[in-house]
C-alpha cells in the first residue's frame, strides 16, 4: 500500500510538471521593451513646434563654445564658417579666434562665398521659403518666434540671401550636415554670438572643392 501511495505522488508530480512545461510554451512571449536606436538616422526635415531640453542642448565637448588658436589674415570680428568641420570661428585676433559648434547644409545645399550680416532679429518669425514647402508640404507658411521655432532665439541674415546663422529646436543637429543652407547653433551660442557682432559684419563661408 505505502508503495502505491509512493508511485500516486510521484505521477501526480511528474503530471504538475508536464502542465507547467506545456502552458509556457503555448503562453505568448512578452513583448520587448522598445529602446531607442542610437544609430538611428536624424530627422532631416524641420519639426516646428519642437521644445528642446537642457540635455537636448548638451553639446559634444568638440562643439561646444571655447577659445581656440586660430592663424587667418582676416580682422578681428569677421565670421569664418567652415563647412566640413562645422565650425563657425568668430576671429579675436593674435591667431585666436572664439569657436562655436554649427550644423549645416545637408549634400546639394551647401554653399561658399562671401557676404555681410544684413539684419539681426530676436526671437524671429519663420517663413518658410516656397521650395523648401515644396519639399515639405507639411511646414506652416509662418510661424511667430518662440522656444518651438526652428528659428530658435536669434538670428543673423547673410546679404540678401535666404541664408541665416540663426538658433535651432533641434540642438541635436549640430555638427551634422542637415539644413536647407543655413547654418545652425544651440540657443545660448546663438545669443552669444548675437551680443558680439553688429550688422555689416564680414562673414566668410568656406566649403571644400569636390574632386
């Protein structure tokens, strides 16, 4: 009797176990959580309405403002923008220079050549040039400045171009090639360099021959 008993358990056991195996094998796998990929490409279109962070606008160290030795022949206060490095360099003299992280022109939209600071606006309104509305329908045809203006805090027009040194709400785009053609910095470095420059200053933009 105890030997039955026994072998009752042990089927009874061996019989738990084959219920458990089957329901987590039939039971659907719990979803993975969702986590962002790094690598993933940035967004190359304008996002109006868009309100950065402060750890949004955290820049790598290499982008960020800081004084630099820099040898130009041109005077003190002239723009110097580099386009491959993505630097713009704001000339001090005595081979210094203050330089600022920039995102530029993405491929087909980058430009050189050699203008002055026409206007300064705070806080601008954004009017989005017609072939740029072309190439995104969705765009608004104005926009009154503010904190979600991809225009960002200030900006300064080149000549009479379309082009701008102007802020972003996209500070994640410094150092990439991106924009329709102007040239973009963080809030604060915009604001700085705003304070520094007054119309009529000597901008250079400098672009790399294509072999």
């Amino acid at each position: 009797m105890r030997q039955t008993k026994r072998s009752l358990n042990l089927a009874a056991i061996a019989a738990l176990i084959m219920v458990a195996t089957a329901s987590l094998t039939t039971a659907p796998a719990a979803a993975a959580p969702s986590v962002p990929d790094a690598r993933a490409p940035l967004q190359i279109g304008d996002q109006p309405g868009l309100v950065p962070t402060e750890q949004d606008s955290l820049l790598p160290p290499e982008f960020r403002l800081q004084p630099v030795y820099f040898r130009t022949t041109e005077k003190p206060g002239t723009i110097i923008i580099n386009t491959d490095e993505r630097f713009l360099y704001l000339v001090q003299g005595d081979n210094r220079a203050l330089r600022y992280g920039v995102g530029v022109g993405r491929d087909g939209f980058q430009w050189s050549g050699l203008l002055k600071v026409s206007r300064k606006a705070e806080w601008p309104d954004w009017r989005p040039p017609a072939d740029m509305i072309q190439r995104q329908p969705y765009l608004p045809r104005f926009m009154a400045g503010g904190e979600g203006n991809p225009m960002g805090a200030r900006a300064l027009y080149l000549g009479d171009t379309i082009y701008r040194i102007h802020g972003t709400n996209q500070p994640q785009t410094i150092g990439h090639a991106l924009s329709s053609g102007c040239f973009r910095m963080v809030n604060a470095d915009v604001v700085d360099l705003f304070e520094r420059v007054p119309v009529g200053t000597k901008v250079v933009v400098l672009q790399r021959a294509k072999l």
